[in-house]
C-alpha cells in the first residue's frame, strides 16, 4: 500500500471515533507495503520496479502485465507519476473545438460574489467551480448556471487588514478519492499565515467540523507581500509562495536571507511523517508556532545545504501572488509582483534564484549589483546566479502590480494551447504569452488581448481539468476566456 493509499485509508475511516484513534497511531512511512524486493512499486517478487507481477523485464510496455499501456513510468496505474495510486480522472472536454477564432473574449459564469480571488474546477467534474472569497469562504458555483451553491465548502475566521484574507485553495491531488482540502489564510486577529487541512463530507459537500489541521504557520511582520498562493505539483507536493514580508525595499531583509521561508517558493509533503519537527519550521522567527507535522521532499534543492531552509524549493521573491502549473509541461509560471518599477512573469526550477531584493524585472533594484548589463536573455540564468523573468513590463499605463494566470490547454480552442494570460491588477488589463523555452512571444505588445475590456481590477486567474482558464475581477464576477464571435 503505497503513502497515499494508507492516508486516503486513515482519512476516511476517521469519520468514525475509533477509525480516528487507530489512524492516530498510524505512520505513513512504508510507501511500498507488500513490496518485499525493496524497488518500491508495490509488487512482491520480481525486483524490477514497473509495477508488474512476475516477468522482471522492467520495460513497463503494453502486454507485460503491468497493465500501464503509455505513460512509461511502469507502476500500472497510467497517471505517469510512477506511485501506483490511480488519480481520478475528469470526463472528456466538452467543447466544440473553433479554428482560427478572430480574437480573445469573455463569458460572464457568476455575479454578485464579494471579494473573488481565485477559481478552481473540481478534479473530477470540471464545470463546478470553486472561488475563493477573501472574507473567508470557499463558495461552490455552476459554470453553466452561474448559481451559487447555499453552503459553502468551508469557511474560516479571517482578518482582512491590507492584504489579510483568505488567500489561496487546493484540492489534494487525489481528491474526491482522498477527500481533503488545502487552504492559506490570515487567522482573525493574528499576524500570520496559516496553511491548514481540511476533510470534506462526500455527502453534505462541506468540511467536517473539528477537521482543521494546520500543516504550517509563518509569522508575517507586515499585513502585505503576503503571497498567499497554493498548488500542488505533477509530483503530488504542494507548493507555496511567500512574500518578503511587506513594507518597502525588503524591509526585513528577507529577499537575500536564505534561511527564512519569506521570499520564496516552498515546496512540501502534506502527508503527516508521525514526527512533528524539532525546531518549528526551520526558518528564523518562528519559533513561537509549531510544532508541525509535514515533510521535506528529499529532492528539495538546498536539503543538503545547512545554511538554506530544506523546506526552500526556488529564491528571490518580492511577492509571488499569483502562480500555476502548465498541466501539459509541468512548467511553473509565477506572476511576481514588483516594486516601483518592473512587474515580472517567470518560470521556476528547483533551485532557481529570482533575484529580490538584488533584482526587479530585468533591472537591478536601486543600484544593487545584479549583472542586469550582461547579456540579458528571458529565463536564462546571469553571471551573478539570478534567473532573468520570461517577461516583465513597467508602470506606464497605469500597471502596478502583475496578476499571474493560467496556461490554456482547453480543447475548445487548440490554436490557444500553451498560451499563457496573465493581467494587471490595477488596470485590469489582461494579455497574453507564449514561451518556448528559450523566447518569449507576447500576444499584444498594448497588453491587451480582450476585444472588449470588462475589468476595473484582476486579482486572480483559475483553471479546471478541462484546460479552461477563467478570470476572478473586483465586480464580484466571474468570466472564463472564450474565443470571440
């Protein structure tokens, strides 16, 4: 039985007192179970690790018994991430696929919500949609009816000072078999982000009372650059960006100090080890939260490095608000929000530095020395050690503050694949790119796609299974990009 299926196991038998308590006293630490070779794939006997019964061949090929017909990892689930464990699977696009549409526009889902920050399809039926309301909610909305559902998933006591508020949602990637759910919020009357865990109820679609688990805490020294975003990646972990803590130019030297969690993009295991950590979150100034119980992916980039925090997946962020996941690469694109000057899209690898509070966009913050006069080519790594943006732009046009979206994969326009839309906060303008790896084409130099702007603000993008990308604006709507009459 591999992590996942032994935590999907605990999860639901603690909807009962005595499924709880065995679960309690339970350790996910085997992730082969019956696997006696020690290859890891769950099959007894063979030792060649494809996840088949008998023949050794390790090939993973159709016809030898795996079961796994294509996606080369050999674990016979199909799902390509080589754990065995086979993720729900959404029904197929529904769209009517249009050829060589004349432009971008919108349709209006739903109106009359409060404060919407972000949209997210459910796993397994794409059309229902949850948004994310600062004041604390997780509301539940018919795409095709706009109606809103009378209860909402969950709903959390937040403060919503500055930037405060309930901040970002994910499903847990086996979700509705694993019913759990992630949220990141500032708890009412505390300075702090919190990422908790909740169980949903199948049956009332809302989160079981007394199922709040908090996975992690940080204090915030600011009520702003408070990230707030939260994913969990191809590889099953989740993903977290955290600002630098707010206030202006670094103020609390976060940007450059690798052994705090501010300022970068986390990456962590969900799953509890049964061993809380020693020292609470291995950053400064958190000692006064904790302990917590959560893992350090071992191919986390700076594990090995005593003066990184192990939990540290990539560098240098001012205020990564907005990012996602390219379902078809696995490419990360993060919005990070600048200061004065340059607002940046960019890519991140494991490891990768992304230059705050040395570095703005493309150009060096305040005379710091950042080697912005070499060559500068689009996500490509300078002589200092810092990773350039696939795309920034400046404050003209009333831009101030990137808004990162989502990535198009949707059937209904197979042109749009691999296009990239992102926005501005402040104009609520909404463009678009495409990134090849080594250059980066941006669809309106005007930084604007839609034929028809609606936006006074965007604070956040979304997507579900189908590929679909949907807009979140200030009006209490919203909108998914469909291509134009």
């Amino acid at each position: 039985m591999t992590r996942h299926a032994l935590r999907i196991s605990c999860v639901l038998a603690s909807l009962t007192l005595a499924g709880a308590l065995a679960c309690n006293n339970t350790t996910p630490a085997d992730t082969s179970s019956t696997d006696t070779t020690g290859d890891g794939d769950g099959d007894p006997g063979d030792g060649d690790g494809d996840g088949d019964p008998g023949d050794g061949d390790g090939d993973g090929d159709p016809g030898d018994g795996d079961g796994d017909p294509g996606d080369g990892d050999g674990d016979g689930d199909g799902d390509g991430d080589g754990d065995g464990d086979p993720k729900p699977m959404a029904p197929p696009c529904p769209h009517t696929p249009v050829d060589n549409p004349t432009g971008f526009s919108t349709q209006l889902i739903a109106s009359g919500l409060g404060d919407p920050l972000l949209v997210t399809g459910h796993p397994t039926k794409p059309d229902e949609l949850y948004v994310v309301e600062r004041n604390g909610e997780i509301l539940i909305v018919d795409m095709n009816t706009g109606d809103v559902a009378p209860n909402p998933l969950l709903s959390v006591d937040v403060t919503t000072q500055s930037e405060f508020g309930l901040l970002g949602f994910a499903f847990h990637p086996y979700y509705p078999t694993d019913p759990r759910v992630y949220i990141n919020y500032s708890p009412q009357g505390e300075s702090m982000t919190r990422i908790s865990e909740f169980t949903i109820d199948p049956n009332s679609n809302t989160a079981i009372d007394g199922s709040e688990r908090v996975v992690l805490e940080l204090h915030q020294p600011a009520p702003n650059h408070d990230g707030g975003m939260i994913a969990f990646g191809p590889d099953d972990y989740l993903y977290i960006g955290m600002g630098d803590g707010g206030a202006a130019d670094d103020a609390f030297n976060t940007g450059r100090n690798f052994n705090v969690l501010l300022a970068k993009m986390l990456r962590i295991d969900v799953e509890p080890t049964g061993v809380a950590d020693k020292d609470p979150v291995s950053c400064e100034g958190c000692a006064q939260y904790g302990p917590f119980d959560y893992g350090i992916p071992a191919d986390n980039p700076f594990v090995n490095d005593p003066n990184i925090a192990p939990e540290i997946y990539a560098l240098g962020f001012r205020n990564p608000w907005r990012f996602a996941f390219d379902s078809e690469t696995g490419e990360l694109y993060v919005g990070d929000v600048g200061q004065n000057a340059r607002e940046e899209i960019a890519v991140v690898e494991a490891g990768s530095d992304h230059g705050w509070s040395d570095m703005e966009g493309f150009s060096c913050f305040q005379g710091a020395p950042c080697m912005a006069g070499s060559p500068m080519t689009a996500g490509q790594v300078n002589g200092d050690g810092l990773t350039y943006p696939i795309h920034d732009y400046g404050h003209g046009q009333n831009n101030c503050s990137v808004t990162g979206g989502n990535v198009y994969r949707s059937c209904e326009v197979p042109s749009w694949s691999g296009t990239y839309f992102f926005a501005d906060y402040c104009n609520g303008r909404v463009d678009a790119l495409t990134w090849d790896g080594n250059a980066t084409t941006l669809l309106d130099p005007d930084g604007e796609v839609l034929d028809t702007p609606v936006f006074s603000n965007v604070p956040g993008f979304g997507g579900n299974a189908w590929g679909d990308v949907f807009i979140a604006a200030t009006n209490g709507s919203i909108y998914r990009i469909v291509p134009s009459n």
